[in-house]
C-alpha cells in the first residue's frame, strides 16, 4: 500500500441497469479521504458496473483500535476492496436517500437523528433577540453548486468574497480571508467556480459574500448548507421568493449532517491542499484577515 495511507470504509451504491441497483461496502486506501473515496467510486464502476456510484457513509479504518477486516473481502483493485457479498435493489420512483454533497458524509456511528430525516428543504426565520434574518437550505450533490451560484445572484451587489480555512483541516487555528471585490477586480462567480473542487467541494473550506446592503451575507458552510443573513426583510423576503421559485419547499424542522449526526469533512481528490490554497488566495488577491482556535479534530467525525 501507498506510504502512509490512510484506509477508509466507504458504502457505496447505485445503478447496474435500467431497473436495479447495487449497494456494496467498500474497503479502500488512499493519501485521504477524498483520493480513498475517489478510488472505490471508479472500482465501483470499472469492478462491479455500477453507473454514477454515490457513497453515504464513510469511516476511517486504519485509526480504530478495535477494527477487525471482515473476511472475504474481495481485491478489486490494488487499492480497493469489496466486501463479499452485494445487495441489490430495485429501482424505481421512490426515494432512495439523500446524496450527501461532496466534501461532507455520514459516519457508520449511529448519530441522535435517523439518515431519513435529510430532506432537500428550507426554514426561514428571524432571530430571536435580534435584527437579523435567517435563512438555511439543504439540498443534496447533484444541485448544490448550480443552487449556491444561482442564489449570488439573488443578492444585492456584494463588495466582499470570504473564505475560512476551517482548523480541523490540519489541526491548527482556523483562518479567514477576504478580497475586495470592487477594489481587485476578482468575478467572484467565475472565481468560485474555477475552485469549484478546492472551495466550494471542500469540507474545511467555507466561502460566504458580502452585500453592505443589510449587512447580508450568503454563505456556503463547512457543512455544505446554504445560508443566508440580513437585517433587511425586503432581501429576505426576495431571497426566500427567489430559492422557492427554484422549487425547494420550507420545513418546519431542518436536518442536515451538521447537527445529530457523526460525519466526516474531506477534500476531493485532486484539490489543493491547504498550503496551495493560501498561496492561491494570496496569487488572486485576498487578504489574511485573522486567525483564531477551534477544538474539532480532523482525527475522529464529529457530532454537533
């Protein structure tokens, strides 16, 4: 195996043929999660014939102390194994789970809430005590990126592009940075979207703009959930007109993996890593504004 790799458990499934599915547990190596997962998704098509493999849960393998490989895995590649036994499905019109979006997926712990409860919706809401209007939308892989540039330009004219480099990415103080976005002449969308593996797919990369206009912000989390702040009820309301008209519903109770469940952040493969990211930053014209500390480990998933 690669020096030093780490080795991920992942579950992966989807479509073998026009009418059935196939689910398999993935046993995969790789430099981190991202490459490992990377790795399975093209054993899972190349291997076992699965198109458009997704996978909704992962745990790292190579730091439990109680682990024990099940027997008969299956070595599909020289990096990725099979659990030996698969389980198909059929497929159909019903719902066949929410597809976390790239940078964040459930752990195999059990978590406070059931996987189920995730549901592409929005609540909107005023804070308690406060001038400040909320807004929170969840929505899966398949639409994430296409619903967070959309949702730019449901803003008033935003001045400033901020990205947090999140801590528990290597275990050091988590970093803000900001460009001016009148005063460098960056497009933040064309931006965004050129980094869209080494941003807006990153798990400990948070990216949010920012309007004068009611002090709005709207913000792509660590989590990968859209959210949206402003003291002005005319942005609000526009906005929630806007993210409707895009056919998402409100909720009355809002899950996502941030809270009740224990997830893993990871980077896709290919991304940048932390080092080349900062030197990005600096190469387009951000600024290092401040640094501070934050406890999460990028050693075991979290439970918020």
């Amino acid at each position: 195996m690669p020096t030093q790799a780490q080795y991920w458990y992942f579950l992966i499934g989807g479509p073998v043929d026009d009418s059935t599915g196939l689910v398999t547990n993935f046993y995969a190596y790789g430099q981190h999660c991202g490459e490992a997962l990377a790795n399975a998704l093209q054993a899972a098509t190349e291997e076992l014939g699965i198109s458009q493999p997704e996978a909704t849960e992962a745990t790292r393998l190579d730091i439990l102390t109680d682990f024990e490989e099940p027997e008969g895995l299956i070595q599909l590649t020289n990096l990725v194994f099979s659990g030996p036994n698969n389980y198909s499905y059929p497929l159909d019109s019903s719902d066949q789970g929410f597809i976390p979006p790239t940078g964040i997926i459930k752990a195999g712990e059990d978590g406070e809430f059931d996987y189920e409860l995730i549901k592409e919706n929005f609540i909107g809401y005023k804070t308690q005590g406060s001038d400040t209007y909320e807004f929170e939308l969840v929505v899966e892989k398949s639409k994430l990126i296409s619903t967070f540039i959309q949702a730019i330009d449901f803003l008033p004219q935003a001045e400033k592009l901020e990205i947090i480099i999140q801590g528990h990415w290597e275990g050091q103080p988590s970093e803000l940075w900001v460009a001016d976005l009148a005063q460098s002449q960056l497009d933040a969308t064309s931006f965004l979207l050129e980094n869209q593996s080494n941003i807006l797919e990153n798990g400990f990369v948070e990216c949010a703009l920012y309007s004068a206009k009611g002090e709005t912000k709207l913000l792509l989390d660590e989590h990968k959930k859209i959210r949206h702040y402003t003291t002005d009820e005319d942005v609000f309301s526009n906005f929630g007109t806007q993210i409707m008209a895009l056919g998402f519903e409100q909720a009355t109770e809002l899950y996502n993996l941030e809270y009740g469940f224990y997830h893993w952040h990871y980077r896709p493969v290919g991304s940048l890593d932390a080092l080349e990211l900062r030197v990005l930053l600096l190469d387009v014209g951000f600024e290092f504004i401040k640094s501070w500390d934050e406890e999460s480990s990028q050693q075991s998933p979290d439970l918020k």
